[in-house]
C-alpha cells in the first residue's frame, strides 16, 4: 500500500488507480472493515488525525478530484461523508523520498512522464498535507534509491 504525499497529479495511469485502489482499501481499514492491515505503516498518519474516516474520505475526494481532471471517472459513491476538517504535516525529507521513489516507477514504466518530471524542483503537496522540515517519517519502509 502506498498512500502517496505527492500530488497525485504526478502519477500515470497505472499509478492513479493503484492509488484509489489503496485509498479504498485504506478507508475500509480504518472503519474497521477488513482483518488485514489494520498496522500497516502507511495509516500511522492517517489514525493519527482527529478524525481518521475523514482524512482518507478526503485524501480520497483529491484522487477522484485527479480521475476526473484526466477523463477517467471513480466512483466518488464508494467514499464515506465525512471530512478532515484540516490537515496532515509531512516532512521535507519524505516529500523528496516519495518523489524519488515515484521517479524510479516512472523511468521503468514510462519514459515520457519520467523525463516529464525528472527536472521537477518543488514538489506539490497532495491537498490535505502540510509540509514541514524534517527528515524522512519514521513509518517508511526504506527502499535504496
């Protein structure tokens, strides 16, 4: 599960549906619905939140938001009514690891959007983050990039 802190303008095809795949899955997680999961790191942040059912249905609304922006059409039905009612900070460190990480994807499974992006000096922030300095989350599974 990788529950991007980028903007998911930045994903290809294949990586934007990953993404609502997981996010719907992450949302099904945190309401208790699944037996799998339930640790998993990339929700640390997520039931962190006051309201965690309102972080992912809103980390979510930004996904179909992308869906809709390219054409495509995900069922908005499938996420829950609530809201966040703010935001989530991420760090500067994890912000430039997941870009690195999504560059790595990119250069193996689409050259055009990797030479697109690979010159990208400021990184948009998926709506409902906040950046902050600071070094990589300690949730992260690190993968040598």
């Amino acid at each position: 599960m990788r529950l991007w802190s980028i903007h998911p303008s930045y994903l290809d095809a294949k990586g934007l549906v990953a993404l609502w795949r997981e996010g719907l899955l992450a949302q099904n997680v945190l309401l208790g619905k699944t037996k799998g999961y339930k640790k998993h790191p990339q929700l640390i942040r997520f039931k962190a939140a006051e309201n965690p059912a309102g972080a992912i249905a809103s980390y979510l609304e930004a996904v179909a938001d992308e869906a809709d922006r390219r054409g495509y059409h995900f069922d908005r039905n499938k996420i829950i009514n609530e809201e966040l009612g703010g935001s989530i900070t991420v760090t500067t460190d994890q912000l430039d690891y997941e870009f690195k990480h999504l560059l790595e994807k990119l250069r193996k499974r689409d050259s055009v959007r990797y030479e697109q992006l690979f010159k990208t000096t400021e990184i948009e922030l998926h709506p409902i983050f906040n950046k902050v300095t600071g070094d990589r989350e300690d949730w992260e599974i690190i993968r040598v990039l």
